[in-house]
C-alpha cells in the first residue's frame, strides 16, 4: 500500500492517505483510496476508482506506455498479498431526476 501524509490548508489536522491497486489491466486500474485522521486514528473517507488510459490523439481508451505499464504491474504486484478493504465494491447510483 502506498501512503501520503498531508497538511490540509492551515489545519493543524494531519491525515494520512493510503493507496492500494486491487486490480490492473493494459488500460485499467482499479485503485482504492483510504484517508485517515492521523492523531485521532479513525478512518475519514474511502474513495474507489476505476481508471481509465485515454490517447487523447485518437480520443479513446489505450494501453498504458510501457514504462508506465512495469511501474503499475509492479506496484500491483507488491499489493497483492494485501487484505481487500472492507469498503471494495459498494455500489451507488442516482435515482433519474424528476426535472428539478
């Protein structure tokens, strides 16, 4: 799992932001995004993503660079072995508008 540790704005708050790629393809990556609070300990937010590559020269989707490519199989490869967060695959939606 990568982390990131932030100062938000003048916050003396200090959070953390963990990073893990659950899956991976030529184009994609499905990553899962956790912020915590750090001095306080509890987890703030979870943020679930699928990414997508775009070649915005042909406008549409396209496998990664190679280099980019090994980096992201590697990253994936050392994340494998991580427990899938509790949070993974909840589903939402929005209800279609009534016209508001």
């Amino acid at each position: 799992m990568s982390e990131r540790i932030l100062l938000v704005d003048d916050s003396p708050d200090v959070t953390r932001v963990c990073a893990q790629i659950l899956a991976t393809d030529s184009k994609r990556i499905h990553l899962f995004q956790t912020l915590h609070h750090v001095e306080a300990g509890f987890q703030a937010a979870t943020n679930e993503l699928m990414i997508l590559h775009l070649n915005l020269g042909q406008r549409r989707a396209a496998p990664f660079p190679p280099e980019g490519a090994q980096r992201v199989i590697d990253i994936a490869a050392a994340h494998a072995g991580l427990p899938s967060p509790p949070a993974r695959g909840r589903v939402i939606g929005m209800r279609p508008s009534t016209g508001a």
